[in-house]
C-alpha cells in the first residue's frame, strides 16, 4: 500500500507515503506519513534504514528534503528510528523526540553537531508552529507502549497519528487501507495490543485525553488507517482492555492469550 493521501485541501495534506516492507518473511511492515502545508512538509516516523529509499522516492512526489521543516519520531524503536542518520544527511529539519530518549542518540550514530539537530519533547507534550498557518500538536502517551511514546494530532486534517496505538498485524491475505468494520479488525490488533501496551490504567488516561480532540481519523504506524465508526469503536474498546502488567501472574509469566 502506497501513497494514499488521507486529507487534501488546496493548501494542506495528510499521506501516507508508503507501508513499508522490511525484506523478511516475519518482518513488520511499518507506515510512514508526511505532512504538506503549500511547501512546508513534517515527516512522521520515517522508519528504518532500509526503507529509507522508498520513502524518499514517495515524498519526492510532493516536495524536496529541503523542504522539510520537522522530523517527528513517536518512540525509540528501530522501525521507526533507524534511518535517521540517512536523512540527518540530506535535510536540516529539526527531529523531534521524547526527552527521556535524547541520550540514547549516540547509539544510533548520532554524536557532536548532529545532536543539535534533536529537540526533546517535554513529558506534557508541545504545540508546533510549522510555518504561518501550520500547526501540530504532539500528544503524551506514556507506556503505550514507549515510556515516552508521542502521538501527533493535525487541526486542520483532523488526523491523530498514534504510534503502536491502533497497530494491526495483517496476514497477507488481508490487506486494506482503512478499517470501517471494527469488531472484523479486532482479531488483527488484540493479541498486539494486549501484549505490547502497558496497563488499563495508561490506556484509559490516553483515551480520556484524546477523546477531548476532533478525530476525523486515526493513523497507526502499523496497518489500516480508522475512519467513521471505527474511530469511536476503537477507543471505547482500548479505554477498557487488559493488557501488559493487568495481565502478569504471580509467576512473572503472562495469562494465556497476551
């Protein structure tokens, strides 16, 4: 699945770029998003070294690396992050990251001048003016599943994209771009969702929040895209789910099913 654009005005866009394929059979397939307002463009999780070609072919359709003005990383995760030296290359767009992560830069061979290029996202996360007229918000959600973990929410498309939240495993032979049926997509997210994120308690502060925002869609780093009913299915089921340490036994093992 490429470049489907999920919102387009005259002025501003929301696209999904491309849905990456990692080259291995059990590999995981990972979406990366740009967002366009006239010449001024953020990416959204860029995603791994060996993609990196592929996404840049996709948003040379659209605009240049010059043109980028924000790189914007939802957690630390190697799907996510690990072509950033790439494009710390060929673009002088700040990155965004959680703070808690900045020193965990070297180890991607970031060092010296490039660390200035980072800026650490606080804990209650931080309004973005882009350029006149663009704006981004980046949304806390704390251990879902990073302890540091950033959503990204755009006023003008109406689109929060989420990280792992919302993340679907699809076999092959089930591929679409948008989940319109929620209760036959939740087979695809549930064993991931329940394992991955941290607690109830997590989840139901982060729905809370973002429940508060005018969600036309919602845009996982894994799999389809939610839009209509799905969008509200969605979080009424996550706001109640038992996952990741509701889910421990006294063993230290977790119970069947997570």
């Amino acid at each position: 699945m490429r470049n489907v654009v999920l919102y387009g005005s005259e002025s501003h866009k929301f696209i999904l770029l491309n849905e990456s394929e990692p080259g291995e059979e059990d590999g995981i397939r990972s979406n990366q998003y740009l967002v366009l307002h006239d010449d001024c463009g953020v990416l959204l999780d860029p995603g791994g070294f060996g993609v990196m070609p592929r996404v840049l072919a996709e948003m040379l359709r659209y605009i240049g690396p010059d043109k980028l003005k924000g790189i914007i990383l939802s957690h630390q995760d190697p799907d996510i992050v690990g072509g950033i030296s790439t494009w710390l290359e060929i673009t002088g767009a700040p990155v965004y990251v959680s703070r808690i992560w900045m020193r965990f830069l070297p180890h991607y061979g970031i060092l010296g001048e490039r660390m200035k290029r980072f800026v650490g996202v606080p804990d209650a996360g931080l309004p973005l003016e882009i350029c006149p007229g663009f704006d981004l918000q980046l949304v806390p959600a704390h251990f879902l599943h990073s302890e540091g973990q950033i959503n990204v929410y755009d006023p003008a498309s109406r689109i929060l994209f989420t990280g792992d939240i919302g993340a679907a495993m699809l076999p092959p032979d089930r591929d679409y771009a948008f989940v319109d049926d929620f209760s036959a997509h939740l087979p695809y997210i549930e064993g991931f969702h329940r394992r991955y994120m941290c607690s109830n308690k997590a989840a139901k502060i982060w729905v809370d929040a973002v429940s508060k925002l005018d969600i036309h869609l919602i845009a996982p780093q894994h799999g389809p895209v939610y839009r209509g009913q799905a969008v509200k299915d969605f979080l009424i089921w996550f706001r109640e789910l038992q996952c990741g340490i509701d889910l421990m036994t006294e063993s230290g093992h977790f119970r069947e099913g997570a």
